[in-house]
C-alpha cells in the first residue's frame, strides 16, 4: 500500500481557500462539482467535528484521531512502525511523539518528517474535504464513461514548491448528479515512482460525515502520466490492497 504524501496536507486541514469560484478551461481553484462533492460527504461536520476510527490495508491496521474546528486541527495516528507502536499527534502548533506508550523527545530535524507520517495516514480516509484548499488547483475535465456509468472528471495539481509532494498529480471522478465521489488516481515520484487508483465502495454515513472503504489498483515505472489512466488502462493493473475504515465515531462541536 503506498500511503506517500506531504505537508501540502497540513496546509489544506487549516481550512479550505478565500479564492473566489470560476469555472474554465484551466486550473481553477473552485469548481461546483468539488464544492457539491465536498456537502454531499458532510461540508463543514469536518471543520467542527471530533472523529476517531481505525483504518486497516494488507500492511496492517493504524489508528487516527481528528479533531478539526475551524482552522484549529489536532489529528493522532498510531501504527507499528519497524515493529514498535508509533503514535503522534500534531496540532497547528505542537509535534508530540511517543514509542511503545513512552513519550520520546522530537529533534527538530524529526519535525516536519512526523507531520507528513501523520498526514500522509489522515489524507485519504476524508477526502473530499481537503479539495478547496488554497494551494490545490482543479482543471474540470467533463464527463468520462466507466463501464457504462458517466462519472465527473476533476484533476487536481498543487503550486509549485508548497510542499515536496507538490509534483503529484491526482485524478478524480465524481457523480455528477450527487458529487459523491466516486474513485481517484494519483501519480507519485520516487525510485521507480508509479501510479495508483483507488475506487470506493461499501458507502455508509457515521455522524453524518459519508465514509468509505477502498480498492487500491497500482502499477510502478518511471514517466508513468496519470492522464493516461482510462477503465481499459487499468485492467492490466494489479490490485494491491483493499483499505478499509473500522470503528468509526463522529462527535459534532457543540455549537
């Protein structure tokens, strides 16, 4: 299972961007079936919520806390990691690491490196949220047929040099009468680097936020594009893991 990702994670849980929506053929910041898709999975429950769930995958199973109000965020991922327990919490201001139930002092050169282990287990269990960022553009690629379903097609870059992920380029496909989202794809550098998509199932409300379980397909080699993903593409792929959210709890902020 390939869980890389980037502090561009952080700076999307801080609250989605002010730029005003447009619609076009270029990236855009905003983009109606994005917006849609993000009320339709919950809208602001994520941004005055408390969650907690477990989240398991052929590598084995992590647990994740978030607590989200407004721009203030405190999010905890616990795992094995080299077969001790890991567990750290971030908060928009602190970085707290413990091994094996003992509290272990952070280096600063260790900093930025738990924050992205953190993030990088968070990001997908809530997406859509993190799609209105201020950092994350979206280009509206129109309608695509998957085994004869038109499903919405949105890619989505990052600006240049906002975290060291930002070259990743990711692909998703919306209901386009709901905005549920319905599966996406992502492309990731490295040695030889490769390409992953995930298609969604097994759908159920917690809370009122919509969560979901996932299929993960993938294939690695170099100048792998995500473009070229399409429904015939993807049959040669292997399925690498199927990832699954477990003991799920929601508890809105009281207002």
């Amino acid at each position: 299972m390939h869980w890389r990702w980037s502090f561009v994670v952080l700076i999307v849980l801080l609250g989605v961007g002010n730029s005003s929506a447009a619609e076009g053929p270029g990236p855009v910041s905003r983009l109606d079936i994005v917006d849609r898709s993000i009320e339709f999975h919950g809208g602001e429950l994520f941004q005055r919520s408390a969650s907690q769930l477990r989240v398991c995958s052929r590598s084995g199973c992590y647990a994740v806390v978030s607590r989200i109000d407004g721009g203030l965020f405190d999010l905890q991922a616990e795992g094995t990691v080299r077969d001790e327990v890991r567990r750290v919490r971030v908060t928009n201001d602190t970085v707290e690491l413990w091994h094996d139930g003992v509290p272990t002092e952070v280096d600063s050169e260790w900093l930025q490196t738990l924050r992205n282990w953190v993030m990088a287990r968070v990001y997908f269990v809530y997406l859509p949220y993190r799609l209105n960022d201020g950092s994350v553009f979206k280009r509206d690629l129109g309608l695509e047929v998957w085994e004869g379903r038109s499903l919405h097609k949105v890619k989505v870059t990052f600006t240049p040099g906002s975290s060291s992920g930002a070259d990743d380029e990711f692909l998703y496909w919306f209901d386009p009468e709901t905005g549920r989202l319905e599966q996406f794809a992502y492309s990731y550098a490295g040695d030889p680097g490769g390409l992953r998509f995930r298609r969604a199932f097994n759908f159920r409300r917690v809370g009122g936020m919509l969560f979901y379980d996932q299929k993960n397909w993938g294939v690695e080699g170099p100048s792998l594009n995500v473009d070229d993903i399409s429904p015939k593409v993807i049959e040669t792929w292997r399925l690498v893991s199927t990832v699954t959210v477990e003991d799920i709890e929601v508890t809105p902020h009281k207002p």
